[in-house]
C-alpha cells in the first residue's frame, strides 16, 4: 500500500505556479526524502499532505484518503512538524507531551513514551521557553512521535541542530522507521539524506527531475554522491 | 535628543498609532460636537419658554410678583390647581419640565420681611449628562428669577440688602421615573448618578475592550510562535480549537470583570452609604443579572472581533493592533453618545448609522437595565445576541479552511532587513 500518492498536483499563490504538476509516490515504510532548493516547493507540498493548504488542481491521498475530501481521516494517520515550528513557552515539555496525548485520546503509556523519545531526561519538567533549539526540536518530534502516525512528515527536522540533536534526531527516525512507520522528510543536508532515506525525489521549481533510490540515482547520473548529483540536476534543470 | 526624535518618528510612522491616538479623536469629537448639535438645540425645553407649572396656593401680589419674574427669566409659567397631591403625575402629562408651589402666606411673608419657602420640582428626564446639565441650567434660572423677585422688593423701602440678595428659599426636588428625589445634595445625586449611570458603562467597555485584545492575542501567538501550524494538523476540529480559544480569552475576561465589578460593587456600597438618599440606582439582583448576561454577549461579541483580527494578522503585534483599530470606533463612539446625551437626541440618519454598531445595543442595554425598562434590555439584548452569532460564524468562516495560514493583513510596511 502508498503512504502517499500524489497526481498532477499544482498549487498557485496568486498567479506564481509553486507547484507544477507534481506526482509521487511514497511506499508504506521506510524514510522517503524530498530534496529541493528553498523556495523548490517542499514545504508547500508537506503543508497540502499535513491537510493545511488546498491542491489548486490534481490530488493527493494519504494511505487511500484524499487530503482535502477526508482531511479528518488525514489527520487522525498522520503527524506534521513543520521547519521552524515552535513551542508553548509556558508550558513545560512534560504538559506538552500530556496536551498531545489528550488531544489523540492516548493514555499515560503514551506520555511516558514521549518523553523517553525526546530524551530530555528532568528537563522534560522544564518550561520550554527555557528550551535550547535542539531540545525544543526533541521534544516538538517526541510530540509527533508518540501518537505513533502512520505517516509522519517532518519538513527539515534537523535544521539548526548541533551535531549532538541532530544525531539524536536521525537515530529515532531510523528506529521509528523500522517500527513501521512511514517517514517523508526534506533536508539540505545530503549526509543526512544518504543516511535517513531509503528513496527520495528531487523537487526544482515546483517539478520533481528525478526519483528513486540513492545508490541507483548516483550510479544512473554517475556521479560520486547526492551532493553531486544534487548539484549536477539542478544544473541541468531547466 | 536623538532617540526622543526616533521615538517620535518611529510612533507616528505606525499608522494605528497615528490614526488611533492623533487622527482619531481629531474625527470622533467633532462628530460627536455635530451630532450632539441637534440635542443643544432641543433644549427648548430647558430654554425660553420651557413650561413651567405654577401652583399659587398664596394668591397675593408677592406670588404674581414671582411668576412675572419667571416668565422674564424665559420661563411660560402654566397655572395649575393641585388636587390630590397629583402633582407628579401633571407634571409627566403636561410635559412641562418643572413645576412650582408658591405656598400660602407667601406674600404675606414677603411683607412682613421673611423668607417663604417655594418648593421647586425639577423633571430628570433620563439619566445623562445632558439632563443634568439642563436642570442645572434651569436651577439657575429660578434663582434668577428669585434675584428679579429681590430686586423689585429692594425698590421698595426699609428692604435689607442681605434680604433683597435672596428673598425666597427654593426647596429643589429632582422627579425622576416618577419619584421625588430629594435634592438637598445635588452634588451628592449627580455623583449617584455618575456612578450607575457612567461609571458601570466605561468599566464594561474597558472590560470588553480588554477581551478582544486577549482573543487576538491567543492567535497571533500561535502565529509568531510557530505553533499553529502543527495545532491544525492535530485530529480535533477547528471548531473546536476556534471554541477553546474563546472560551480561553472568555475566561481569562471573566476574570478581569470578576476584579472589576468587585470594585465596582465595593464602591456602590461606600456610596450608597455615604450619600444616604431615599433613592438609589444601585443595581438590584435581577439587573444585576441581567447586567451580566449583557456583558457575556458583548464579551463572546468582542472576542469574536479579536478572532477576526487575529485570523487576518501575522503576529501578536499586528492582531493587538488590528483588534484596537476594530474595536476602537465600533466601542468609542457608542460609548461617547452615551455619555453625551442618548442616541435619541441623534438625527435619523445618524441614529441609524450608530444603531447598527453592536456595542450601541450594549449600552442602550446597560441604560435600560439602570431604568429597569424590561423590554428595552430584551430588544437590545436580542440585537446583541444576533450580533454575536454573526460574528462568532464570520469568525469561524475564516477560521476553517487555509486561510487561518494565508490570510495577512499588514497595517505597517516593514522595510527589509539589509
């Protein structure tokens, strides 16, 4: 079964094309990497599967339920952690998690887990006004996490982060991955993406130019790694 | 000096602040002046010729004497006999705006060279500051009258100075609503007044005007924050998160009205006690009540009003802002009518104009339950009431949907950071 399929998928704002046409595929399981420029549309195309923004043409469906026709039945599969979310600064790690598990009508076995997955320790009873951007990053994940989606979109979720967090992060993608849980995510960071994705796709101005897995798409464009490649398309790219 | 000079380009460069706090007022008094015109001009009835009954229990020279003093003070003295002490009742048909008793033995007072007491009924026709300045105006003109009385008596001969200055007592009363109000502290009566008919309308509009800044405030939060956008993904309804956060900001506004009516309700009993009067308009339990469920409407309305503000705006700033810019004029102004006369002294069309705004039925509500008119506070309350359902539904429209995220109103032009 897809996690995602996407057909023709545009998105205007205004009269600017953000999104041209886009069609994907994500297979259930596993890390799939969207891999773009800024402003290539990755964030546009999270935010119409996480069912904040409307397709202008075309669909998308998440394990069989149309964004924007059954965006509840969306919602209650998936888990959204956009780039530079934030936190409730008043409100400690800990009552975050506890206002998460109640809003998904979890238990407490699910707050306990959220906090072993932010791994923050005593510092899950802090405020997280008081939060470095590393642990507000954990403990925004733990969130998504915890409710255990079926597709969890994380949109740079790195982004920032000292090598310490930024290496905790990838490690529980990794390990939430092989717990079955669908992964789509975007990054700039290559190492991270030949690391974290078991496919990916490359986004430029709105158009996917190449999809498939990391080895075959290095090996197909011959070149040495994604970073390459990376560049050698965007180049390419019309 | 140059950071006086920042500070003051930096202020009137924020067009709320220039339209708000400079522009603003530039507009609302002189309409305000304009609109109250027509009310000036309807004080005909405290002007020349304002009827004024006149009960001659004495018959002599001297009660001749002070009604020609009245009629030369600008007053139409109406004769009157008093049959059944029915005085408060000709005084509501006639619609004279006082009314006097010369009592018997007037004259013959007046010669024997002592003071008599003319009782004095001056008709408040409703609690507002126009009205008391009307029989203030009309206080003063019976003393004119007195004075005239004075000074034909002081062309008599063997009249003391000290006495022709004041030959006649006056025993002012204030009719209101069909009672009798002494008016031996009219100081005290206006601030009785002052107190119900003033201060409880400015607390609530400082109360409501609070509460809509707390709604927009609750979303431009989230938006700076960042936080929205993962609270919109999470399975529970925008209905839902719309209702929680007006039943956040509703009772955060709750609890500042708790404080306030504390206040307020401290202050009545201090001055109720102190002024000691026959009557007082302090609020019963019913209007009480009624005064909250006034409140809760203008509240829910107000809040629905930050929504708005907060759904068009990028950040705490610009929905604080926003939410003023909204609620200023649509609370300012009523509030403003209110306290200057009454939105019945305004011409049609203006009245129709301000009628439309929700917060003139929130105070024309609060007047009606200091009146206690009963059908005037459920005609009013029921306009609110529409009123809030509309804007609690414009609120949720915008609510739903993308447009939480892609709608932006920006009142200031931010220069790019270089």
């Amino acid at each position: 079964m897809y996690a995602v399929v996407a057909e023709g998928l545009w998105r205007f704002f205004g009269d600017n094309p953000v999104l041209r046409g886009v069609s994907l595929a994500v297979e259930e399981g596993g890390v799939y990497g969207l891999i773009g420029p800024n402003g290539a549309g990755k964030t546009t195309m999270f935010r119409i599967l996480a069912t904040l923004l409307r397709p202008s043409r075309g669909t998308a469906k998440v394990f069989g339920k149309d964004v924007v026709r059954e965006a509840s039945d969306v919602r209650r599969m998936i888990a959204y952690l956009p780039e530079e979310a934030g936190v409730y600064k008043n409100l400690t790690g800990r009552g975050f998690l506890k206002m998460v598990s109640r809003v998904y009508g979890l238990g407490s076995s699910a707050l306990e887990q959220g906090v072993t997955i932010s791994g923050l320790g005593e510092d899950v009873d802090r405020r997280m006004g008081e939060y470095s951007k590393g642990m507000r990053r954990r403990i925004l994940l733990a969130g998504c996490l915890m409710v255990k989606p079926r597709l969890a979109i994380l949109d740079e979720p790195t982004a920032g982060l000292d090598v310490e967090h930024s290496v905790y992060v990838r490690k529980i993608i990794r390990q939430y991955a092989e717990q079955g849980t669908t992964f789509i995510v975007s990054s700039h960071n290559m190492l991270e993406v030949d690391y974290l994705c078991d496919r990916i796709a490359l986004i430029h101005r709105g158009s996917i130019i190449a999809e498939g897995k990391p080895r075959e798409l290095t090996a197909s464009h011959n070149v040495q790694n994604l970073e390459e490649l990376f560049v050698k398309k965007m180049g390419e790219a019309p | 000096m140059p950071l006086v000079s920042k500070e003051l380009r930096e202020l009137l460069s924020e067009k709320t602040i220039l339209i708000g706090v400079v522009l603003m007022p530039l507009v609302i008094f002189p309409l305000i002046g304009f609109s109250m015109a027509p009310v000036n001009m309807r004080e005909g009835d405290a002007g020349p010729g304002a009827a004024v009954l006149v009960v001659d229990q004495d018959g002599g020279k001297y009660a001749a004497l002070f009604v020609e003093a009245l009629r030369k003070t600008g007053f139409n003295p109406q004769p009157i006999q008093l049959q059944n002490d029915n005085l408060l009742q000709l005084i509501e048909n006639s619609g004279a705006s006082a009314a006097v008793i010369i009592p018997q033995g007037f004259s013959t007072q007046l010669e024997q060279k002592n003071k008599p007491t003319v009782k004095l009924f001056l008709k408040l026709a409703s609690s507002s500051i126009v009205e008391f300045e009307r029989i203030g105006s009309m206080r003063d003109r019976f003393y004119a009258a007195v004075s005239l009385m004075g000074e034909a008596l002081a062309s008599e001969e063997g009249v003391a100075v000290s006495f022709y200055k004041a030959p006649i007592d006056l025993s002012g009363e204030v009719v209101y609503r069909d009672q009798i109000i002494s008016e031996t502290d009219a100081g005290q009566l206006f601030q009785q007044f002052f107190a119900s008919t003033l201060l409880i309308p400015i607390a609530l509009t400082l109360v409501v005007t609070t509460s809509g800044t707390i709604a927009a405030t609750s979303i431009g939060l989230e938006k700076e924050a960042k936080t929205l956008e993962m609270l919109l993904t999470y399975p529970i309804g925008r209905s839902t998160i719309l209702a929680s956060k007006l039943l956040g900001s509703t009772v955060v506004a709750l609890l500042g009205t708790a404080s306030l009516m504390t206040g307020l309700v401290f202050y009545f009993s201090r001055l109720t006690a102190f002024a000691g009067m026959s009557i007082t308009l302090s609020l019963s339990p019913l209007n009480l009540v009624l005064l909250m469920v006034v409140l809760f409407f203008a509240l829910v309305t107000t809040l629905g009003l930050g929504v708005l503000a907060g759904v068009l705006a990028g950040d705490v700033r610009g929905s604080q802002q926003l939410a003023g810019l909204i609620q200023l004029p649509l609370i300012l102004l009523p509030l403003l009518l209110f306290l200057s006369g009454g939105i019945q002294s305004l011409q049609q069309p203006l009245a129709t104009i301000i009628l439309i705004i929700p917060f003139t039925h929130l105070m024309l509500a609060i007047q009606a339950i200091l009146e206690s008119s009963y059908l005037n506070i459920l005609l009013h309350v029921g306009v609110m009431v529409a009123w809030t359902v509309a804007i609690i539904g414009l609120a949720a429209f915008l609510f739903r949907g993308e447009r939480l995220l892609t709608m932006r109103v920006k009142l200031v032009r931010r220069k790019p950071v270089v």
